[in-house]
C-alpha cells in the first residue's frame, strides 16, 4: 500500500512538472509574439519615417530641377557589404534602406483622353540628371477628332488643327516690330529651332464631344514631359517596407499658357 501511494506521487509529480512546463512555455511564446509584434510595428514606424524622409530628398531633387525631371534611386546594398561613400543620404546605417521614383517623363501619351472644351498642355522637353534641358525634335500626334494644337516655344510657335507628323508642314508664325510675320514650315524643323529650348505642345478639344489622342516622340533617347507624373518612395527597416506615392499634375503650372492665341 505505501509503494502505491509513492507511485501515485511520483506520477502526479510528473504531471504537475509537465504541466507547468507547458504552461511556461506557453506563457514564453506569448511573450514572445507579443515582443515580434511590438517590434514589427517599431520598424513599420521606422520604415514610413524613412519613406517620409525620402519624400523630402525626392522633392528636392525635383524642386532643384522643375517638374519635368525624372530619377530613380534605387535601394543599395547593406553597408556591411559596401564601403560608405559620405555624402550619400541613404546610407543611414546597415539595417535602414530608401529609395524613390521620380517618374515624370516618357517618350508616348497614349489613348489620352481630352473632354470637350478642355485643354491639355505637354512640354516637348525634359530635364536630364545633370539639369540640363533635352528637347523633343521629333513628334506625331494621332486624335480620334480634329484637335486644335498648338507649339509654343521661347521666341516663336507654330500652330493648326488636326493630325500631324513631324514632317508636316504647318504656319509658322513669330513676333518680328509688333506684328506677326507668317512662313511655312516643317514641324520638325519648327522644333529644332535653337531660341525654343523649351517648347510646348498646347491641345485644345473644340468639339462637342471627349477625344483621344495618342503622342510621341519618335527620336530615341528624347522624352516628353507627363502632363501628370507619380512619385513613390521607399522606406525599409529590417525587411519592413512602407511605400507612399503620389500623384502630381504638372498641368496645374502650366495652365497660364492655356491663354496662347490660337491663330490659323
């Protein structure tokens, strides 16, 4: 009788050990999680700081250019791997990347669609990573209707109604003693100009009706300006990423040239 009584205590002493080995355990993992959650939402914090600190270096970039410059910086690799270069704003530490795209340029508007009354306003030029301006010398627009459009530039601009390639020869008028002196000219050769470093291209739909229209730039290597370009930024802590975007309408800073006359 006295062994039995020993091995029951011996087994319940088992049991209550097991159990409190489990109950530990359990209790270890939750703090665990809890621990990992904490941290996952530390570094998702640390991530939108820096994402937001990337905005700031994108916009300045932009800002130190115009609206019309287009870069990408892309995430390096972790400075274990790399020599730090100094002055080089992302590299913050071994654990913390960002990066950003500034998209604002490309070499087509396709299927842009204009409504009735509205206009829309393209700059035939960009601006390369150096700031020096690169303009468009070869162009050709496709409408579903007949769009009066027309090129400013800085001295001179050319204008018509229609469709166009960039040999199409269109009235080419400038500004000579207050009055308006009228050639004709190629397209191309309007833009090649060498006083209208920046031109650009004003569409006015005259029509009752929504158009499309389909723009581009036939030379390789010259882009256009997007009449809306996205800007997204990255910020990445330890795996964690944040992105922002936004969206930026270039033609909200153009529409003073809206007023251009439209002469025929």
């Amino acid at each position: 009788m006295k062994n039995n009584t020993s091995w029951y205590s011996v087994i319940l002493a088992i049991l209550m050990v097991g159990f409190m080995l489990v109950l530990t355990s359990w209790v270890f993992m939750l703090v665990l999680w809890e621990n990992k959650d904490t941290k996952a939402m530390e570094y998702y914090l640390k991530a939108f700081a820096w994402a937001e600190g990337a905005i700031e270096i994108a916009l300045l970039k932009a800002k130190k250019h115009n609206y019309s410059y287009s870069e990408t910086l892309e995430k390096p690799a972790p400075l274990s791997k790399v020599l730090f270069r100094k002055g080089e704003l992302y590299n913050f530490s071994k654990d913390v990347f960002i990066s950003y795209q500034l998209d604002a340029t490309g070499n087509e508007v396709v299927d842009k669609k204009i409504e009735s009354s509205k206009f829309d306003i393209i700059p035939l030029f960009f601006i390369d990573t150096q700031g020096n301006i690169k303009k468009v010398t070869e162009i050709q627009l496709w409408s579903t209707a007949p769009l009066v459009w027309n090129i400013v530039g800085e001295v001179s601009w050319i204008s018509g109604i229609g469709n166009f390639s960039n040999v199409t020869e269109w009235n080419y008028k400038t500004l000579s003693s207050q009055w308006v002196v009228y050639a004709q000219k190629k397209i191309g050769n309007f833009l090649q100009i060498q006083e209208n470093k920046q031109n650009y291209l004003i569409l006015h739909n005259a029509t009752n009706d929504a158009l499309h229209y389909t723009l581009k730039s036939l030379r390789h290597g010259e882009f256009l300006t997007k009449d809306a370009s996205n800007i997204i930024w990255t910020g990445e802590v330890w795996g964690y990423k944040q992105n922002l975007k936004v969206n930026v309408n270039s033609s909200e800073y153009l529409n003073l040239l809206k007023y251009s006359i439209f002469w025929n």
